[in-house]
C-alpha cells in the first residue's frame, strides 16, 4: 500500500474514534445539540480520507505524487478543523465565518483528488 493511503487511512481511523466516542456520547447524556458537527467529523474524517485512501491503493492508480500528499494535507486538516471549530461556531463563541478555515482546505482538497482521477482516465484501463 502507498504511504499516501496509510497517512489518508491513519488520519481516517482517528477521526472516526473520536467521532464514534463523542456520538456514544451523546447517546448516553441525551445531549444531541452538536450531532452536524459529530456528523461532519465522521464525514469528512472518517469517510471521505478512506474514500481518498483507497482510490490511491487501488491496482493501477496514478503513483503517489506531490498532488496526493498535498490532496492528504489539505482534506485532513479541513476535516480536523471542522469537527474542531464547528461545536465553537454552533455554541456562538466564534462567527459562522469561522468555518471558511475549514471548508476552503476541504474544497481545495477535493479539487486536488479531483484532478488526480480524471488525470487517472489517461492512463491504460486495468
Ligand atoms: C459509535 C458510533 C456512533 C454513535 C454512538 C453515534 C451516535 C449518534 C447520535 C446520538 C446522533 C444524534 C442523533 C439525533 O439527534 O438525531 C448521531 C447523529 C449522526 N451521526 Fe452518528 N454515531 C456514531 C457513528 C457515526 C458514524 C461512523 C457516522 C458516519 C459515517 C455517523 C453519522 C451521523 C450523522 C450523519 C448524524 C446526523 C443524523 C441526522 O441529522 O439525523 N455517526 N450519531
Ligand atoms: C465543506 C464540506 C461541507 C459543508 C460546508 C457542509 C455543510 C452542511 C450544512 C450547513 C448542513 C446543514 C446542517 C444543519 O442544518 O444542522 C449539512 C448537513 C449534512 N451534511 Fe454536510 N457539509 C459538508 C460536507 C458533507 C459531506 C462530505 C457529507 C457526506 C459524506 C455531508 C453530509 C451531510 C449530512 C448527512 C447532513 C445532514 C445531517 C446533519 O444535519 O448534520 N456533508 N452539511
């Protein structure tokens, strides 16, 4: 496996304890008030960095380049910065705006892994 998947994938497993010990919770207080920002840790966290991890595993992917450590860096730290900053913004003790911190790395992210798979279409099929 690439060292790029095992970053995507070690990232992806810490998000998703975190998310999976804060969601137990709030099943066991009963206080659900900051379940968006549970969800989005798991979201983008968990899911979305094992999305990315394994596409770069895959038979045939495009060799790990700058672009899949940048693509890593950039939807990690979005990730990490939303499950941080969104109980924040959802308890008033930062502006909304706060969430452009995370949600621009997110989107440059995704725009990074965006290119790698469509750069991926001009090699041979598999
Ligand atoms: C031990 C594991 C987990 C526990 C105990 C847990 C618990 C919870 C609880 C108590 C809520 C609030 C429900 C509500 O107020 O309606 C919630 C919401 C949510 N959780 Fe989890 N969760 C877990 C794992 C996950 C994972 C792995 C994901 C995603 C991959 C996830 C995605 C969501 C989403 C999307 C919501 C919002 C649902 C809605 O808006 O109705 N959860 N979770
Ligand atoms: C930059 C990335 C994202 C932003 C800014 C964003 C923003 C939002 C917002 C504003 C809501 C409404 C929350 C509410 O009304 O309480 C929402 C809900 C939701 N989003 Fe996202 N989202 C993002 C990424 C994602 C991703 C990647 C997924 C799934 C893989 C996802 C799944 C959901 C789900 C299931 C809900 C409903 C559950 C809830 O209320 O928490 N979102 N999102």
């Amino acid at each position: 496996m690439p060292r790029v998947s095992s970053a995507f994938f070690t990232v992806a497993a810490i998000c998703g304890l975190i998310g999976m010990v804060w969601g137990s919770y709030m099943g066991s207080s009963g206080d659900h008030a900051l379940h968006p920002a549970h969800a989005h840790l798991n979201l983008l966290g968990w899911v979305s960095l094992s999305i990315m991890g394994g596409f770069y595993a895959l038979p045939g992917a495009p060799a790990a380049g700058v672009l899949s450590w940048v693509n890593f860096a950039l939807s990690s730290i979005g990730a990490i910065l939303m499950g941080a900053l969104l109980p924040q913004v959802m308890q008033q003790k930062l502006p909304g705006q706060a969430m452009m911190a995370s949600e621009i790395p997110v989107i440059l992210g995704m725009i990074c892994f965006l290119i790698v798979v469509i750069t991926s279409w001009r090699r041979p099929a598999a």
